[in-house]
C-alpha cells in the first residue's frame, strides 16, 4: 500500500522506519518530513495544515492510508477533509482531537466517563486562579488549555512563578486555564489505537520532561523516553484500557465523535491508585521513538485496521524482547530561546555502533551541510536486551554527536536500569 504520513518531526521519522519495516507498504510519503525521512521516504512539498491540498495531492497519487503524526492538523480538521474525500486516515477528527485541544473538554469526559483523574478547576481570571490555588496547595499545577507543544504545563512551588505562567496564559485573547491538584507518583505514558470502538493497547513507556539530570530544570516537550517498565505494576496496561481508554472511547462515541487514531494517556502511579494527567490525540514524542521500535506487528497494517474500522479483527499485537532508550539531544538554550544554524555532525558514526540508530526532530539540510533547526535537533535511540544494554548503547551514540552548546540528559532510565 501506498502510505502518506503528515508532519516534520522526530515523531514523524519514528513512525516512518516503523512503517518502512512493513512488508505491506509499498511506498512512504512524508509531508513536509525531514532530512531524516528524506533518507529512506519521499519528503513531498505539502503543507500538512491545509486540508484539502492534502486531499487533492492524495487522491492524485492513489494513496491507500494517511497518517496524521502531529495534533495541530488534527485539531484543525485535516482528518475531516481526507475521510470526506474518501482516503482512509489514521488520525481523528477534529471534533474528536478536543480531547488534546481543550484540557477543560479532557476534564468534562473524564468527568462523563468516570475516569480516575486530578480534581481540577477552569480558570478565566487570575482572582479564580489564586482561590484554586489555595484550595489544591502547593506543589501548584498550571495548565494552558489549549495546544503548547508540550510546554503549557507549569508543576511549580513558588506560588509567584505559578501565577506568572497562569497570567502569561490568560494574557491571550479568549484563554482559559486549568488549575489542577498535584498528582504524586511515577508517570507512564501509554498508546492505545482506536477504530472508534475497538481499543488496542501498545506497551508503556515513561519519558523525561525536565531539561537536565535529576528531574531539574524547566519543562520541555521531552528530553527522553524508555520502554518497557520493569518496575510497572502487573496488570497497568489492562487496568488502563479498561478503566481509562475504553470508557473515553464510549464516551465520544455517545457523543456522535468516534475516535479513530492514537489515545495517548499521560498516568501518574500514586498512592491512591493510578490517575488520568492529560490526554492526547497523537503519538506522543520522544515516546513513539522506543515504542515503536518494540512492535513486532507490522505498523501500517495495524493503522489501516483502526482506519478502516477493523480493529476487533486484527488480534493481539506481538512484541520484540528487548528494550529502547531515547536521549534527545537539544540546541544550546532549549527550552528557551534555542541557538539555531549550528552544524549537526557525527550521526553516520553514531548509527554505525550496532543497536543505534538517529532520529531527526529538528534538522535543516543547506549547502553547508546539516545544521540545527529546531529546539529539539535529534533523539539518539539505542536498543539492546535489556534497559542497562540499550543505555550503554545509546549514549555511546549520543557521545559521537557533534553539536556547539547542545545538551542533553546522562540520566536517561539510570534508576529503571538499575532495579529503582
């Protein structure tokens, strides 16, 4: 099968060589892509946010799936207009994408269905932020409720730097945010693939927010990711499709907004048993870069069944026995106003040490060669048989890469490598 897949990112490179490793698909084409997926796909000239060029481009080239790696396209109804023009597409409405779109819409579901999360309040106004802030206590939990890549969540103790984040929220026209209790416990992402009834979950992952070692530092949109998860109760992925997904998936599906494509819930373990942080309506990256990698089961074929509503066929997934690490390596002053245009150099040496391999997340190629383009440039992924082998493997990957002031992470799975 001919195969479209949207987006630029390291996410959109990492399903690229999961669906090039199935037999099934026949051709890739990645719009925008990158200089990663311009290496093994065909990069097209599209922009991923207009729906009906897409289409129009799809249509013409007989393609057979789209998937939808991003939330902006899906949340701006890209899906809508390749579903209305026939082409199957992995990747849910937008209607259905709120659920990424609006945490105050997460809350009401979660709320509808009955589904273990933080209590919450929607805030329009800083008077409401500071009464929810008194009420939760400290640490403070401030959401922005729509779209940041990542980084409107601010877990602070300093009440100033919770109210700076909640005023810089508000400050734009029409914004809400959401002020949430503190969830304790360890954080776990997992994937489920959804046809609009049938649920199918992929294997945990846990990924690293924080800029540097130790949980330091400020938020970012992901510094690293591992699976599987030793320490991970017996059981979670069970628990999770049946307390969490599947009651999301019923719900919008009585709410006439089936969702078709990725429902990545965000956990935290605590003590009071497992909770809902946040949904998304996608892959979620840095974790699809060691997930993915795991899946035995052919990936285009498993997407084109939760396109094509056949999911309740397609069986249970089958899994490699190893396990992937992924270090993000940043641009000097990420997360914050990122140093751009460096040369990138050193990933064919790093991808010639055996069970690692590169990720292109924010890369540019120019006729100087490779240069940074983005805040997150690459995720260096090592695979071996066990957490301790995939680290020792990674960073001696990440260690050849050469980047002027770029940073990156040591600890990476150190504590699940080493039985914590």
């Amino acid at each position: 099968m001919k195969v479209l897949l949207l987006g630029s990112g390291g996410r959109e490179h990492a399903i690229a060589r999961a669906l090039l490793a199935d037999p099934q698909v026949s051709e890739l084409f990645v719009a925008p892509g990158n200089p990663g997926t311009a290496a093994i796909a065909t990069n097209v000239s599209l922009d991923p946010l207009d729906g009906s060029a897409v289409a129009e481009w799809a249509l013409a080239h007989g393609i057979d799936l789209a998937v939808i790696g991003p939330e902006t396209p899906l949340v701006v109804g890209v899906a809508d207009v390749l579903v209305a023009a026939g082409i199957p597409t992995f990747g849910p409405s937008a209607a259905a994408a709120h659920l990424e779109g609006s945490k105050a819409f997460a809350k009401e579901i979660m709320a509808a269905a009955g589904i273990p999360t933080a209590a919450a309040h929607v805030c329009r106004d800083l008077a409401s932020v500071r009464a929810a802030m008194t009420e939760f206590g400290s640490p403070y939990v401030i959401k922005y409720d729509g779209l940041a890549a990542g980084k409107g969540v601010v877990v602070t103790a300093d009440p100033e730097a919770a109210l700076a984040h909640a005023e810089s929220c508000l400050s734009l026209p029409g914004s809400q945010i959401v002020v949430e209790d503190y969830l304790d416990g360890p954080e776990v992402s997992l994937f489920c693939i959804s046809d609009g009834e049938t649920v199918v979950p992929l294997q945990p992952a846990q990924d690293f927010k924080r800029a540097l070692d130790g949980d330091a530092g400020p938020n970012t949109g992901g510094m690293g990711a591992y699976s599987p998860l030793p320490w991970a109760p017996a059981g979670l992925v069970d628990e999770v499709v049946l307390q969490v997904a599947i009651p999301v998936i019923r719900e919008m599906e009585r709410r006439g907004i089936p969702f078709v494509g990725v429902l990545y819930c965000g956990l935290a373990l605590t003590s009071r048993g497992t909770r809902v942080i946040e949904f998304n309506a996608r892959f979620g990256d840095p974790e699809t870069q060691v997930v993915l990698p795991r899946l035995a089961t052919p990936l285009g074929s498993l997407l084109l069944a939760a396109a094509e509503g056949r999911l309740a066929e397609f069986g249970e997934l089958e899994w490699r026995d190893r396990a992937a690490v992924t270090v993000v390596v940043a641009a000097e002053g990420y997360p914050g106003v990122s140093t751009l245009g460096g040369p990138v150099e050193g990933i064919e040496e790093a991808e010639a040490r055996e069970g690692v391999h590169v990720i292109h997340a924010g890369t540019q190629m120019t006729p100087q060669g490779l240069v940074a383009s983005g805040g997150r440039v690459l995720s260096v992924v090592g695979e071996g048989a066990d957490l301790e082998s995939a680290r020792m493997r990674v960073y001696s990957g990440v260690d050849l890469i050469s980047l002027h002031g770029s940073h990156h992470r040591r600890d990476i799975a150190q504590r699940a490598a080493e039985g914590h």
